[in-house]
C-alpha cells in the first residue's frame, strides 16, 4: 500500500531507489547492576571507551578526502570537543561509583538528562544541537562494545553489489558517516532525527544529495529494499507508490536531468547582462587538483586559492618552498594563463596547523591570531610562502593575496616582506614577474572603512564575506549557540558590501566577491544591483550563478537598490530581495 512520510527538506532533488536500513546504536542498553568492588574497573572501561572513541574520531579526520566539505572538519572537532567535556565524562562515572550502574547504562542516563534538556529548548537550533551529543554518545557506546563505529562493512558489500539506487533510511546519520558513503553507492538518504540547520544537512546539501530529515519513525515504518521516492524539495517520501506517482516523478527526475544538462550548455557562453555588461566568474580551490574542475566549469581564473590546505593536517614539518612552488606552478599552470589568486596562509580559528614545530588548535578564537598577523609573527616562514609564490609567477599570471589585514602597520610590514623575498629571489638569480598583482582580503569591519588606505597601496581588493558577516554581526559561525545569527542580508552587511564595491570602482581598482554569497544564486543579482563584476565561487555553483547573470538587466536592477539599502527591517528587506529574484 503506498503511503507518504512527511519531514523537511533540506537538500533539493529527486530520488528513486529501494530503502537500505541501517540499525542505529541500540540505546536500549542492558541495564545491570555492577559487582560490589568492581566499580573502578568499570569507570576504567568507561575512560577507554572514550579515548577509543577520540581516536577515531582524529583518524576520521586523518582520513577525510580531498574534496570534503570545509564544514566537515569542523564537525569532527565539535565532536570532539563534546568528548572533551569534564561533565560528558564525570556524571556517568558518577553514577557507576555511587549508584553502581554499569558502564553503558550510566552513559545512556545522563544522555537521556541531555535530550531532555534540549527538548526544552525554544531555539530551533539549539534543540537540534541535541543530535550531535546522541551521535557522539552512540560512538562510546560502541566502543564499549568493542565495535567500531557503525557496522559497515555488510553495508559496503551491499552497496557495492547494487546500483547507485539505494536510499539510506536510519535514525540520524553523523556527518562523518555520510562522508563515508559518499564514496559508495546510494542516490539519497532518510532520517527519523534532523533540521534545516543540523550537521547532516548541510553536509548533504554541500554533496547535492536529495534528502529528507525529522521524517520521524522513519526507520520503524520502511522496511528493506521498499521501494522510495525522496522528494527533497518539499520533503516528502512516498514509500511503495503507485505507477502513476512514479511515472510522474521519473518525469520530474528527467526534467531536473535535463536542467542540469542545459547549464553545462551555458559553460561556453559569454557570461553578460541582457543590457550587454561582461561578468567575469573565477573558482575558489582548495588543492592544485581542484584546477581542471574549475577550468571545466568555465571559471576564468582561479579567485581564490587556499593556500592553508597545503600546510595543514601534516604527518611531518610544515612544506619547503620547493614543495609549495611545484604546488603553485601545477596549479598555473592547469589554468592555461588564466589569473590566479594565490591566498597566503590564512591559518587558525576552524583551520589547524597541526605539526611538531608549530601548533595552532581549531578552537582559537577567529579574533585571536590568524591569517596575516600569524604570518607577520612568523616571518620565515611567510618568505617562504612569499618566495614559492613569486617563483611560480613566472610560469603564468600569479597574484598574491593577503588575508585579514586591518591595521596600517601590517600593510606596511606585508609589503616590506614581499619586498625583501624579491630580493632575496634577485640575489639567487631566480626568475619571478616583476610586475605581480598585490591583493588585500577585504574581510574585517575596519578594512572596509578605511579604503582609501587599502585602495592606496593594493592593486585589487577581495570581500572574505564569510569572515565580514561573522566580524561585523560579533559572532563565531562555528560556535552552535550562535551560529543561527549569521545572516548575509544584515543590513549592515549590505552596506558595508555595497561601500567597499563603489569605494573600489571610484578608484578604478578591481574588486570581487569570493565568500560564500558569491556562489548564492539567490544573492546574485543583488551584488549585481551593487555593481559586482566578478564574482569567485566553488566551482559546482559557477553555472547555477551564470544562469541569473544571463537573465539580468542591470538597470533595473540598480533602480531597485536604494530601498533595499535604506531598508533596516527584516521582513521588509527579505521581500525587496524576493521582488528583486523574480
């Protein structure tokens, strides 16, 4: 009998495949009292059940692919640092030594306390903050149980035997497990547990997989290799439907098929306004690997390259300058002499450096030392840097650019050391262009209001706008309590935006946009109204974001702008924006 489950859509597309259930940590532990003097044996079982699960979680980390969403590591910390937690750790053990609890059971209570306390939570994200200590928990759990992890490996086989029309259906999936089936095959995935705003959801959103999350008793009601329909568009799944419903959504499947296949039409078309204005889009990269996909997309350079990820995650010291040269020039030149944006090291808050020598945790406060100022506080190792990235610009047409500048002091000691690694470079008699480009990262509130500074000593100018909206708003996008607030159509932000654009443009100095409102199809033509003309983005956006430049015509679009800009009420501004889409 066909029959539909209703939860949120949290990741757009259409899935059709045969449920693959996979059983969660039994919570349902065995409940016993422990023998009189054996309670500290059991709080030691406890403990190494913990370091098992910290353990897994670094070599998950270790393990992550290159292609994995930048929000993936960060969640692998959050977990981590729940482990880390005095409280996590002491309430069991307490419950064992006074109560006599044994281990598992002890574990369950105070995550049962914790449910409960966030269930009366009234904030829609703080509540979902609830899943990451059940994931967490069911981790120890089974290590107590002297498993590792989910039991996958039946689950590896089976999906390695089907084709790519499976669709996970479980109570919660951590982030870290949906990377892993990632690399196998399955179309979508269903969860009793999950929001909008949770880990899972945006890990599946950054992956492109339909799914549907809170679908609750999701993973009681389907049963094995049902056949599903994920609406993750509204949301819905219909299990076991009708052939009428599924030829209607096979149809819909070919319709979002064939959209996708009309954007790679647009790949090689000139990316201009109907009213004739040229927009130039370039990629944002992680790795030198990353280049032919940009090149593919039809990126016309390369606006941001990350250079941290060289440095980061490293089992020895830090990359010599050879290393990072033969980086940079492999990157140059798969862009066939397209510009490309060389970002020097821009390391702390969410991003490690992790090595013998030098150690930045990912729990640094975004306020604390980071980008330039680690840097400055580390002059070789920035000639270094300095030194590889000139050495590649004679290979092609290589720009350096410096992060998270704000004061007058560092702009001057950042160019007396691209200064001095010129000589330095002359001294060998090594080749370099003598005419590079010199970009400042345009991503802390001060920067944005001192331009003329800016626009004094750079020759382009980049809105970080991830950093801007967290520096300008005063909140950590990485820190949960906090996070909800982060909101690109602040109206601060738009101004701030909108300033630094027309500050650039007085000037006849370049600027771009490479946050992550760039890639936003639903903010591009608001940066357009701006007066935005180059924008930098992942790449597997650079299409979506071509097809509205394609559709706009700037003047209107400029004509729309001033009540947007005056404009300080959300509601308000939310529908000048949606009027400006359509």
């Amino acid at each position: 009998m066909s029959f539909a489950l209703h939860g949120l859509s949290v990741s757009n597309g259409v899935a059709i495949g045969h449920a693959l259930t996979i059983s969660a940590a039994s919570l349902d532990v065995t409940h016993q009292f422990i023998a009189s003097g054996s309670e500290e044996q059991e709080v030691v079982r406890l403990q190494q059940a913990f370091e098992l699960a910290m353990q897994e979680l670094h070599d998950l980390k270790d393990r992550l692919p290159e292609d994995a969403p930048e929000e993936m590591s960060a969640f692998l910390d959050v977990h981590r640092l729940i482990l880390e937690d005095i409280d996590l750790r002491q309430k069991p053990e307490a419950l064992i030594l006074k109560r006599r609890y044994n281990a598992a059971w002890a574990l369950t209570t105070v995550l049962d306390e914790l449910l409960l306390a966030f269930e009366e939570i009234d904030d829609p994200y703080l509540k979902e903050r609830g899943a990451d200590f059940r994931q967490v928990i069911e981790r120890v759990l089974y290590a107590l149980n002297g498993s590792s992890e989910l039991s996958l490996a039946p689950l590896y086989q089976k999906l390695d035997r089907q084709s790519a029309d499976a669709i996970i259906v479980a109570q919660d999936i951590a982030p870290h497990d949906m990377m892993r089936f990632k690399e196998l095959n399955f179309c979508a995935f269903v969860t009793d547990f999950g929001g909008k705003n949770s880990h899972t959801a945006i890990v599946a959103r950054s992956l492109d997989i339909p799914a549907a999350v809170g679908v609750k008793h999701a993973s009681e009601i389907i049963q094995q290799d049902d056949l599903l329909i994920v609406d993750g568009d509204k949301g819905i799944v219909i299990v076991d439907p009708s052939p009428m419903i599924l030829e209607a959504y096979r149809q819909r499947q070919a319709e979002i098929k064939f959209s996708k296949e009309q954007l790679q039409l647009l790949k090689y078309t000139p990316t201009k306004t109907i009213d004739g204005q040229q927009i130039t889009l370039m990629a944002n990269i992680e790795t030198p690997e990353d280049a032919p996909d940009a090149l593919d997309s039809g990126a016309l350079g390369v606006g941001l390259y990350r250079s941290e990820f060289l440095f980061m995650n490293r089992k020895g010291g830090l990359p010599e300058e050879e290393e990072q040269y033969r980086a940079y020039v492999k990157t140059i030149e798969a862009m066939y002499g397209l510009p490309v944006n060389i970002r020097t090291i821009d390391i702390g808050a969410d991003k490690n450096l992790d090595n013998a020598d030098h150690k930045l945790s990912s729990n640094i406060s975004p306020l604390g030392l980071r980008g330039i100022r680690w840097s400055l506080s580390e002059p070789e190792i920035f000639l270094t840097q300095l030194r590889a990235i000139l050495r590649a610009s004679a290979h092609g047409k290589a720009q350096i650019l410096i992060p998270m500048l704000a004061q007058a002091h560092e702009i001057e000691l950042t160019l007396e050391l691209i200064g001095e690694a010129k000589r330095q470079l002359e001294q060998r008699q090594q080749a370099y262009n003598t005419d590079i480009k010199i970009g400042a990262m345009i991503e802390i509130p001060a920067a944005a209001l001192i331009m003329p500074l800016f626009l004094k000593y750079f020759d382009f100018v980049s809105i970080g706008t991830n950093d801007l909206i967290q520096y300008t708003l005063g909140i950590d996008r990485a820190d949960n309590a906090v996070a909800h607030l982060y909101d690109p159509l602040h109206p601060a932000i738009l101004k701030l935006i909108y300033d630094i654009i027309q500050a650039a443009k007085k000037e006849n100095i370049p600027v771009s946009v490479c946050g992550e409102m760039a890639g936003d199809s639903q903010l591009t033509r608001l940066l357009l109204a701006m007066g935005l003309t180059d924008f930098s983005m992942h790449s597997s956006q650079l299409l979506t974001v071509k097809r509205e430049i394609l559709k706009a015509y700037i003047a209107d679009l400029t004509q729309q702008l001033p009540p947007i800009l005056s404009t300080y009420e959300p509601e308000l501004l939310n529908a000048l924006v949606t009027k400006l889409n359509q």
